[in-house]
C-alpha cells in the first residue's frame, strides 16, 4: 500500500513585479524534492522559460517532477512589467494570500511561505488597510495576536512594536503589549522550535536601557519589573539590556531569542549578521508561515540577479514545522 503524499508548503506570489517570480523559481530548482510545495499565482507572471505545471488542488503537487514548479492558477487583471507595479493586480495578490491561509487552515497544505508584497502599492490599488503582512496574516486566520520573528541560524530576534513611526513606539509599547509578545514567543519556542525552556533576553527602550532613568523613564518605571515579574511566574527571561551590547557573539550565545522594543532594533542586527539566511516566521497564528526576510527589491526584478537563498531558508523551516504541526 502506497504511504499518503505528505501535505506540501503553499507559496504566496507576493507582489508579482518584484523578485518573487524569480527567487521561487530559484528556491524550486535548489530544493527539488526536498520540500513538497505549490506556488499560488498567475503563470504568466513567472520568468519566462519557467518549467511549471499547473494543478488543480494542492495534493496534485506530488505528482509533478521535482524540478518543475506546480502552479495553483490565480489570474490577474494586469500583465507585469518586473520593476514596475501595476496597482490594478493590488486586490489579486490579496485574494492569494487569503487563498492560501484557508488552504492551510483546511488543512490541504501543511504552512504557508509567503513572497514579498509592496505595501504602498496595495493601499494605492485596493486600499490595503493593514500595516504590513503580519496584520493580515492575523486577521485572516482570526488570531487575537501575531508577532513577528526573524530567524537565521546566527540568531532568533522578536521587535514587540513593528510598522509603526519610532515617534509612536513609547506610546504603543505597554505593559499589557510587551507581556504578551513574551508569552507567545515563549509559546511558539516551546511548541514548534522544540525548546522546552526558551532563553528570553529582553531589550531595553532607550539609550543604556535607560541608565538608571537619566536616559528614559520606561525600563525603571515598568519594564524591569514586568521582567522580573514573568521570570518568577517560570519563565526565562532577563532584562531590560542595553540594545547596543545585546547583539554581540557572546551575548548572543546567552539567549534563544531576543525581544526588541521596536522593529529596527530588532531588524538591523539579524539583517546585518545574516541578510541572506534570514526568514521572516510569524508567532502565534494558528497556521505555520514563513516568508522570506526581504522585499520586493524593485531595482533588480527581472535582472537575474535576485538571490533565492532566503527564500530557501523559508520553504525549509515553514517545511520542518508544518510536517510536525
């Protein structure tokens, strides 16, 4: 008797004028059989001289050879320029990505990796009313909070605050916001990354994490406390440490993940370590989802030169936790 195909990952096209085309396309021919997977999109948008194969539903994905792409078809309004977003296909790479999060929570596909989208031209073509992808990730899959981690193998990083203004960070970061990103990330680590008790080090918001509160008030008004709060309920996590000594090869050797106050105190170092390998994993949705750690890179769409090597690292890990989801 035959074994059941395994359940493969659903590939997102993202904004169909960036490099998203190209770096599946890319990631399809490095990873042959090792990954299971479709894409979700219009074929004409994919490289030309693409090796694909259309399907019907996403268990046919097995049947397709290794080194050819299976296509789940989702026709645009518009034919695309590489470089040059057309606004008139902003709703279609909505309709995709709410596509392919009710084909994993129906359970025919096993995660979800996602291309990159172009925010502005979703908001200048369908009014997109979200923030970024996490938040419509999270509304689509009904999550009462999704948090957004950035993982490489140098390190695992967490920025509690995310697309919104720096101005606006010491008034969005709270309490109640700051416990929460620690409780689902501690969550996440323990159920899909295998870490019985996760290493938490927890940033601080200001300069020297305040220095006493001669550089801003927070850390000693609440965060520290709120720290020492959550590692006497169990958990381990540490902090509020200063931002500018967190990201080094010692300290990051003390810490699992760390848990940043705001999105580019998170993103600058991973990105800087490790800006190929890094994938994007977002924490606390009901569905596996990964995406690759970068965007639309406009300049390059087209080119050739557009590296698939982090989304690789995302079809692999959205692949390691899907199976065991």
């Amino acid at each position: 008797m035959t074994a059941p195909a395994a359940r493969p990952v659903a590939i997102t096209c993202g904004e169909p004028a960036g490099i998203g085309p190209e770096i599946v396309m890319g990631a399809r021919a490095a990873l042959g059989a090792e990954v299971p997977l479709f894409w979700i999109g219009d074929p004409a948008h994919l490289p030309p001289g693409s090796d694909w194969q259309a399907i019907d539903a996403p268990a046919a994905a097995a049947d397709v050879d290794a080194q050819v792409l299976p296509v789940l078809a989702h026709p645009f309004p518009k034919a695309v320029t590489p470089g040059a977003p057309e606004p008139d296909n902003a709703a279609a790479v909505m309709e995709v990505i709410a596509r392919g999060v009710a084909l994993v929570m129906q359970g025919a596909a096993c995660a979800l990796c996602t291309a990159p989208i172009h925010k502005k031209v979703l908001k200048d073509g369908a009014a997109f009313p979200y923030p970024g992808h996490t938040e419509f990730l999270e509304a689509l899959t009904g999550a009462p909070r999704a948090v957004m981690m950035l993982a490489s193998p140098h390190m695992r990083v967490v920025p509690a605050t995310i697309h919104i203004a720096l101005q606006e960070v010491p008034d969005a970061l709270t309490p109640a916001l700051l416990r929460d990103t620690i409780r689902i990330t501690a969550a996440d680590l323990k159920a899909r990354f295998g870490l019985p008790h996760p290493r938490i080090a927890v940033a601080g918001l200001n300069p020297h994490a305040g220095e006493g509160g001669t550089m801003g008030r927070q850390e000693a008004d609440w965060i520290a406390r709120l720290v020492a709060e959550m590692a006497a309920e169990g958990l381990d996590v540490t902090g509020p440490w200063p931002g500018d000594t967190l990201f080094h090869a010692a300290a990051r050797a003390r810490y699992d993940v760390a848990v940043a106050m705001y999105h580019d105190q998170a993103l600058i170092p991973i990105k800087t370590l490790d800006f190929d390998r890094g994938v994007n994993v977002t924490l606390g949705l009901p569905i596996v989802r990964t995406s690759p750690d970068h965007g639309t890179a406009f300049d390059i769409a087209g080119t050739g030169q557009a590296n698939p090597t982090s989304m690789i690292e995302a079809l692999r890990l959205a692949w390691t936790m899907g199976r065991s989801a």
